[in-house]
C-alpha cells in the first residue's frame, strides 16, 4: 500500500536556526496523525514543508509517493488548511470564496460546495462577506474549503484554534469522518483530549525534532486488570492463547486481546489461579500526562547534555 | 491559464491603489481642460479637445502614471500576503508559475487598461474644444502643441491613439520591476517603494550619456519619440519586461511560504 505522507529526515534550516530537525514518520490511508508540541516546537513548519510551501534543506517528503515539488498537480489529492485562522478573501462571500477554490481546484461541483458548507454549519452563514466572519466561521470555512476536493490527504494546521466547544467538536468529527473513508489526515493540534479519541499515532514535537511517536491506536486496544500479584498475573496470562500481549504497571497487569469477546476468560483464569481482580477496564491513555512527562524528560535530557558539554 | 488569468483580473477590481487612481485619472484632465492660468504658465491656449489627451499624457507620464502602475502592481501581489490568501492558493493544484504568470498577466495589461480609461476621460473633459479639424497640434506629434498647420480629426485621433499606446507599453517595464521587487521583499509597500527608487535613481543616470538611450525611465518618453526610433524603443521595453517577469518567476519558484 502506498503512503499517504511520508517524510525521511526532514529538515530546515533559516540561516543558522535549525527549525526542523530530521523529522522521519508515516501516515498510512484511513490514518489520522496529530503533531503536538508546545509553539515554536515546529509543527507548523513541518505541515509547510509537507504540503509543499516551503522547501526542505535536507530529507524527503512524499504524498501518495511523489514529492510535492516535483510534482505539484499531486496536490489535486491534497485538502489542506496551513493559516490560522484559515485565510480567505474578505470582499467575497464564504460561498464565492469556495466557488473560487472550486475553479482553481476543477472538477468540484455545485452540489458538493452547498454540502461542505452545510457539513460545517455555514449554510446560513454563505451569503455573509468572510470579512465579518468570526474565527471560529473562518476555520470552519477552512476546513470546508480543503474538503471540497473529497481529497485522499487532509493536512491541518490547528485547524480547531480559536473555536467554541461545538465547533471543535463538529470539526473533530469531519476530520474521524473522513479518515473513516479512507483519507489521511495530518493535523497540528493542542487539543490532547479532542485528538486521542479518534487519531492513529501522535508524534511529539519539541526543538524542531520528534521526540517520540505514540501509537494510539494499539494502546486503545489495551485492558488494564488491578490485582492481588501483578506479577505472578503475567506469568499466568502470558501462557494464555487469547492474550496477545501483556505487562505490568505498579499493581496493574496490562494487556491485549487476540479477541475482544475474550475479557471475560481473563477474570475466569486468574481467579482460577487465586488472583484477586480487583478492578478491570480498559487502559485509558493519557496522553496529556504522558505528553508532560515526556516533554520534561526531553528538557531533562538536553540539560544533562548542555552540562557534559560544559 | 485562461482560467487563472479571469481569477486574478477580477482581483483588480479589489485594489485599494485603484479606485484612487481612477479619482485621480478623472480630475487630472478636467484640471487640464479648464484650468484657468495655462497661458501664462505654458503660454499656449487649448483649441482643441484633441489637446487634452495629450496635455494628459504629458503630465501625468513624468510621475503619476509611474506611481500608479507600481503601487497598484505591489498591490496585486501584496494584497495575497496581507490577506494571507497566497499560501492557500499555492495548495491548489496550480504551478508556481502558472499562478504569477498570471499576475504578471494582469499586471502588463493594467497600463493599457489605465490609459485607456485616461484617454477616455480626457477626450470628454475636452468637448467644450471640439472634435474638428484644427490649426496647431496635439502636443504628441510633430511640431508639438503648435503643430504644423491644420490637423484633421482622423490625423489627431492616430497621433493620440499611437503615443497612448506606446505610453502604456513603455509603463509595463514598471509595473513588472513592481511584482519583482514584490516577490523579493514579499510585501506591497516594500515592492512599490523599491520601483520608485529604482526609477527616481535611474533618471538622476542621465548624466552618462552613454547609458541615457537604454534606461528603463528613457523609454517612458517613447511616446514622444520619433517613429524612426520606435524599433529600438519597443525593443528594449520588451527586454526590460523579459528580464523583470523571469527574475519574479526563478524567486518566487524558491520562495517558502
């Protein structure tokens, strides 16, 4: 299968300055992957570079297989919001914004610009100039723009900034949408709690560089069973042909099903084997913990560094 | 391109440059027309409406219509960073140079839209003159406002419709130095800023006679020019627009947004 997007050591450079430093990941079709980081963490030159705005000093980028600067009409697959607030012109309407999209775009119809509208709530609102949109109707308009195209890629950058509670969660909801269809999408996010819900993977960004790559989809997959001995849990369930893998954490044993109707048969044969279970569910990831903890390890790390150095 | 071409020419309609300038293009012949010392400043009177064009043409070409054409051709291009619209149409599947090749469109047939629109106004800022054969000239031909004998209507209409015509062919040089120092210094003030030191800088290099002949600002006197001369002017005019429309290509291919 080809991937959607792909970068191999990215980097860029202004000057001296290193914005983005060798930054390597993969989105697969039907995946959603959220770049967090705190701002400046380069995040949104990443979505430059991968869309094409900017140029890399070094590495690789690719969409569907082919490098966006060597082959921009790839970008006929792309939906893509790079401002934010997403950028329109403000004499014209939201409609007549989106009717100009369409022409540079081809092949979007009628039809399918009252449906982006009306999927982000704008319908009433499409008459109205975008000079007096507020910013939460301009990310919206954003978001309505880069899915005219039914695009195969939607690269976002904090495509919810700004916005009320109901709109996060509408765009939230497009975006799970559209990955469910089969698109990959790549977004720039703050909103931890919103994105673990429904992404594939995060990727933490801080100084320009990847620090570390969450698999989100396989830790939802996760059970988590408090019991009396932890360990001697593992040893039971680890011989078990419905567990596919399995650990500790603290007074927990944490572990994935080869079948989810299987839950019950992990209680059976741990009490079986005199282990109390004391509570199971599944293992709810908290991503805003560990995106704290690993943010303060990283600096941690870099400290350490600077002092050897010294 | 046609497409992208019909796309940037409506923007035009948006610019803030223009509406001033159409002000400005509507009272500049009527001050012309009537004004009330022009004999004892220039010590000659209109006798025809045939002359206002050109007193328009005379006037306006040594400052305003530079000014006009820069500041309008920055904004064509500034009006996309200061919108923040430039990134978002970059993402549509349209090249680079496709998209400022076709600003660069827009921004050569602007001069020829602006002189139209001054010819036009001037004609009919000159009625209360007439439009008939008259002793003297249009200020654009042989002989100078004075002429030599009597014009004919049709005489006075080529020499009027040819140095509007080689005036606003002679401004596209700027308009386009105008959307390169744009593209360099990504911002519509910066661009036109530039243009008009460029051109104040170029005029003030009439003292090597040498260069004098190929300067861009030289050639905005070609509609003056004798006819003999036109090749060489036209030309130049046409080298100075190459170079200018190819540098803003090769940049803005490099530039990150």
């Amino acid at each position: 299968m080809t991937l959607a997007i792909e970068t191999t050591d990215l980097s860029k450079r202004y000057g001296k300055k290193v914005v983005v430093n060798s930054v390597s990941f993969k989105v697969k079709p039907g995946e959603v992957y959220a770049l967090v980081g705190p701002n400046g963490a380069g995040k949104t030159t990443v979505i430059r570079l991968v869309t094409g705005l900017a140029f890399p000093s070094s590495g690789k980028v690719s969409l569907l297989g082919l490098d966006p600067h060597e082959k921009p009409m790839v970008r006929r697959k792309l939906g893509a919001v790079v401002e934010a607030p997403a950028a329109f012109y403000p004499y014209l309407t939201g409609q007549e914004n989106l009717q100009l999209h369409a022409k540079l775009a081809g092949d979007v119809s009628q039809e399918r610009i009252q449906d982006v509208l009306e999927m982000m709530g704008l319908s009433e609102a499409k008459a109205t100039k975008t000079g007096v949109y507020s910013l939460g109707m301009r990310q919206r308009l954003g978001v309505a723009a880069a899915m005219l195209t039914k695009p195969e890629v939607l690269i976002l950058d904090e495509p919810a900034s700004g916005m009320d509670p109901l709109s996060l969660h509408l765009v939230h909801t497009v975006l799970q949408e559209a990955a469910q269809e089969g698109a990959a999408v790549l977004l720039s996010t703050h909103h931890l709690d919103e994105v673990v819900a429904y992404c594939s993977s995060v990727g933490i960004m801080e100084e320009g560089r990847l620090i570390d790559e969450v698999d989100i989809a396989a830790r939802r997959e996760r059970y988590r069973a408090k019991v009396s001995d932890a360990l001697k849990a593992q040893q039971i369930l680890r011989g078990q042909d419905f567990i596919k893998q399995v650990g500790t954490r603290g007074d927990n044993v944490i572990f994935t099903l080869s079948h989810p109707y299987a839950l019950s048969n992990v209680v059976g044969v741990l009490t079986t084997q005199g282990i109390n279970v004391l509570g199971l569910g599944p293992d709810v990831f908290n991503l805003r913990a560990y995106y704290q903890d690993r943010l303060s390890t990283s600096k941690q790390d870099s400290s350490r560094q600077e002092s050897a150095v010294a | 391109m046609l497409k992208l071409s019909s796309i940037e020419f409506s923007k035009l309609f948006h610019l803030i440059s223009l509406r001033f300038s159409l002000i400005a293009l509507i009272l500049f012949p009527l001050l012309w027309a009537y004004a009330p010392g022009i004999f004892t400043v220039y010590g000659f009177f209109i006798v025809s409406g045939y002359q206002v064009p050109a007193l328009s043409l005379l006037s306006s070409m040594e400052f305003l219509l530079p000014l006009i054409v820069a500041v309008a051709s920055a904004e064509l291009l500034g009006l996309e960073l200061s919108h923040g619209t430039l990134p978002t149409i970059l993402l549509r599947p349209v090249t680079r140079s496709q998209w400022l090749l076709a600003k660069i469109l827009v921004a050569m047939l602007y001069p020829f839209a602006l002189l139209a629109f001054l010819f036009l106004i001037s004609l009919a800022a000159g009625v209360f003159y007439g439009y008939g054969a008259f002793a003297g000239g249009t200020g654009v031909g042989m002989g100078g406002l004075l002429g030599q004998g009597t014009l004919s209507a049709g005489a006075a209409l080529v020499e009027l419709g040819r140095a509007y015509i080689m005036a606003a062919l002679s401004l596209v040089p700027i308009s386009l130095l105008a959307i390169l120092f744009t593209v360099i210094f990504m911002n519509a003030a910066g661009g036109a800023l530039a243009t008009l030191a460029v051109l104040i800088s170029m005029k003030l290099l009439i003292v090597f006679p040498s260069l004098e002949p190929y300067l861009l600002t030289s050639q905005l006197n070609a509609y003056v020019s004798p006819i003999g001369n036109l090749n060489i002017t036209v030309a130049l005019i046409a080298l100075y627009a190459a170079i200018f429309a190819a540098c803003s290509v090769i940049l803005f291919e490099r530039k990150d947004f």
